[in-house]
C-alpha cells in the first residue's frame, strides 16, 4: 500500500487511544453545558468521536459540549467558562499548545498563520495569539509589535530623549516573559541608521534600550556578556574609527550598526531611548524587527 504523508498523519492521529486523546483535553467538566453566540452544531454517536471532530477543526473548535443521550456535538469557538447546570451534558476544554513546534507535532495540517499557544501550560499566564513560521525547523514563534515600520527620528538632542515604546499585538508583559522563559532560543533584530548621531559619545550613553522589567541595557547585538556596551562591529571589532559603534564615528556621512540581540532573560526590547538627533545635520532611522523564538 502506498500511502502519502498525509495519510499516514491521519492514521498515527486516528491511532491515539481515547485515554491518550483525553491528554488533549485541559478540563472536563460534567453536569455543564457552555453558553456561546457561535456555536458549531454536529452529531457524534460518542464522546471520543465530538472529540476527534473538535480535533480536526482546531481553528474553530476550542471547546465542546456533548450530550449523551442523543449524541449533540457543540464545537465552540472560544474557551468559554460562561457556563450553565444541565445534567444531561459534559463541557471539555481542550488543552491549548504550548508552541509553534507543538501545533505542528500535534495537529493534522498546521500551515504559517496565527495561532494560540500557552508556553507555561495549565495556569500562570492564560493562552495568547502568536504568528507560527512553519517553514523554518522548528517553527518559529514571531510577536509583532506596534513599531514594525523603520522609523525617522530628527529633533531630539539631549541624550536617550526620544522613547520608541514598543507595545506588542495582544500579548501582556508577563505572556512575553512566559514565552521567552519556555523558549529555549529568543531573538530580536534592531537597526540604527545614523547621520552624526551618537550611540556612545566619549563614553555616555545616547541611547540604550530597556527590558520588560525596566532594566536599562547598552548592548546592540549578542547577549550582552562579551560586549555590554556597544554594537555588532564590537563583536568583530570592526567599529568605525575603533569606536564602540558605527555611528559614534560623527563623520558627515550615513552609517549603520545592526545585529540581532539574543539574551532570551532581557527580551523582548520594551523600548529603545535615543539621543543626538536635535541638530539640522543629525538623522536617525531605527528599526526594530517581531520577538521570534524556538522551542
Ligand atoms: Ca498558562
């Protein structure tokens, strides 16, 4: 028999006992039925059938009801606790993936998109949408932010005076730390285009960068132990005029440092402070791409 990929998914998923696809479901609730706006009506002649239903629809099936005694299947699309007393059902949450990798292990078909996941598992932090790169092995979990876009800055002179915030889509401060803590690689790419604007200036700090929990951090690529004041070229030692940054050579002309930032316990980059930009010859461009991280 030749079978294709999908198939044999298929087959291995159909394989799972009931007892293994119950380790799927985060709660069961006897005696309960959900109340919901948007609700998905089929009928199973067992549990484990509404289950597998649920299963195979993921997108639109984050819970269930079931009814024994004539086999209603409800397929709900939300984790829904607004519930009610009704003898005659059971309400099942199904258990939320702890990652991109894990959808992929655990789901029939899981192609790039958004998806929830809940790094920290049952409790702490509640689950929260993500963008899954499915391509890449394993998946990547990206989180956007608000400031996705380069942005110019010109008209702030005094050092650290403009604050890129960053405000990350949907996601609380302690889902981002959850997420980083749970992944066993984190990332963040960050750009400065400069035009006679420091990063360092004989030693002061025009700009720096703060973590979640406010720390203020002066490394703009690596993970801050080899070097904790400077950029990318200081890693290579490759600086511009053997500053600690490019852009601190302050000579009339464009320059660039850029650099992926990888100490998972300080990211992501809550906001980037900068400085030296109030005169007419001074420009700066900063970019600052998604928190991407690996299980
Ligand atoms: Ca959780």
């Amino acid at each position: 028999m030749v079978c294709h990929a999908t198939e044999l998914l298929l087959f291995c998923f159909l394989c799972q006992t009931f007892g293994q696809r119950l380790n799927n479901v985060y709660k069961k609730t006897q005696g309960i039925r959900a109340q919901s706006t948007n609700v998905n009506l089929f009928h199973s002649p067992t549990l484990e059938d509404c289950l597998i239903h649920c299963e195979l629809n993921s997108a639109t099936c984050k819970s269930l009801n079931f009814k024994e005694s004539d086999g209603t299947c409800e397929a709900l699309p939300g984790h829904n606790e607004a519930t009610s007393v009704d003898s005659d059902w059971v309400f099942l949450i199904l258990q939320a993936k702890s990652s991109c990798a894990d959808w992929k292990n655990k789901q029939l078909q899981s192609p790039s998109g958004t998806y929830i996941v809940d790094p920290d598992g049952p409790g702490g932090v509640t689950p929260f949408p993500v963008e899954c790169d499915m391509a890449t092995t394993p998946p990547t979990v990206r989180v956007n932010h608000n400031q996705i876009t380069r942005k110019h800055i010109v008209g702030y002179e005094d050092p650290n005076f403009y604050e890129h915030q960053l405000v990350y889509n949907g996601v609380t401060n302690p889902q981002l730390r959850a997420l980083a803590t749970a992944s066993s690689t984190c990332r963040q790419y960050v750009k400065k285009e400069c035009y006679n604007a420091c990063t360092f200036y004989y030693g002061t700090k025009c700009d720096f960068w703060t973590t979640l929990e406010g720390e203020q951090l002066e490394y703009w690529a690596g993970n801050g132990t080899t070097v904790t004041r400077g950029c990318a070229c200081a890693l290579s030692d490759t600086c511009a005029l053997g500053e600690p940054c490019n852009c601190d050579a302050n000579d009339n002309r464009w320059r660039t440092d850029e650099g992926y930032l990888t100490a998972k316990e300080h990211l992501p980059i809550s906001a980037v402070m900068i400085g030296d930009t109030g005169k007419s010859v001074e420009q700066v461009y900063i970019t600052v791409g998604p928190l991407e991280c690996t299980p």
